[in-house]
C-alpha cells in the first residue's frame, strides 16, 4: 500500500495528500477494535476537518473513507448490529412471587381509610401539589427514578 506523492483526494471541499492518507491509515492500524463511526469521529477529530459548530465532519469522512476502501489504501472493519440487547425476564423468587388473595382483617391492616372519589379537591389533605411548581417538581421525582435535576 505505497501511495505516490502525486496521489490526492478531494472530499467536500478538502484535498487530501499523502500525509492525510498516512495519519488515515495509521488510526486504522492503531484501533482495529473501532466501530466504524468511532473511526469516522477520530479521523474527523485528527484531521482536523471540522463542521462550523466544531463537531467532526462524518458524512464527508466516510465518502473519503469509502474512496480509500475502493482504492485498497484501507480495510474499513466489518458493521455492527445495532439491534437492542435482549435481557432475560427476572426470576421469580419468594420475595417477587404475589400471593393470589390478600385475606387478612382490618384490624391487622389497620389503619385503612375510604375516601370516595369526587370531582371536588380533597379537604384536609396533604398534597405535595399546592402549587405548579411543587406538583411539577413531585412528578418529575416520581417518573425519573433516578433523580431529576435542572
């Protein structure tokens, strides 16, 4: 895989010498374990070929990379799927098996209280919703488990 110094690539408006080409070819060498887009972000990052927001051109590196691929200069590695790991159902134990009927007094249960349900606001409860804010912030602690914050 010698390249001539004759030998330049023009992509998206960048010509590539083969200096370009050697630093390509030398992150391939260095990070075989990459996925492609890894690839495609390190390459974008070490050339320095960047879009106006400061993020590595991808679209444009994988059409040169492509280009490199169809002249053998490089082995792109082969896709990964990208489908959703499948994890295996819990097993039930004693502690996550429910019982079928709860049967048990009220006595033993107790306190137990029955409200019926109206379309009136309740009276005399305590309610973490008194105002937007403290109902907005109760639900959002209750649906992210794992906290919310701002």
């Amino acid at each position: 895989m010698s390249i001539s110094e004759e030998l330049i690539f023009r992509q998206s408006g960048r010509e590539f010498d083969h200096k370009d080409v050697q630093l390509i070819q030398q992150t391939f060498r260095m990070f075989p374990t990459l996925s492609q887009s890894e690839l495609l972000e390190t390459i974008g990052e070490n050339l320095n070929w960047l879009t106006a927001s400061g993020f590595p051109k991808r679209r444009a590196c994988k059409e040169l990379i492509i280009q490199m691929e169809e002249q053998g200069l490089i082995q792109l590695p082969q896709k990964r799927s990208q489908g959703a790991v499948k994890r295996s159902s819990p097993t039930n134990t004693s502690l996550t098996d429910t019982p079928d009927i709860l049967e048990a007094t009220l006595k033993v249960i107790s306190p137990v209280s029955v409200e019926p349900v109206t379309n009136d606001k309740p009276k005399n409860r305590s309610s973490p919703c008194n105002d937007i804010k403290s109902c907005k912030k109760f639900l959002l602690a209750e649906r992210f488990c794992l906290g919310w914050s701002r």
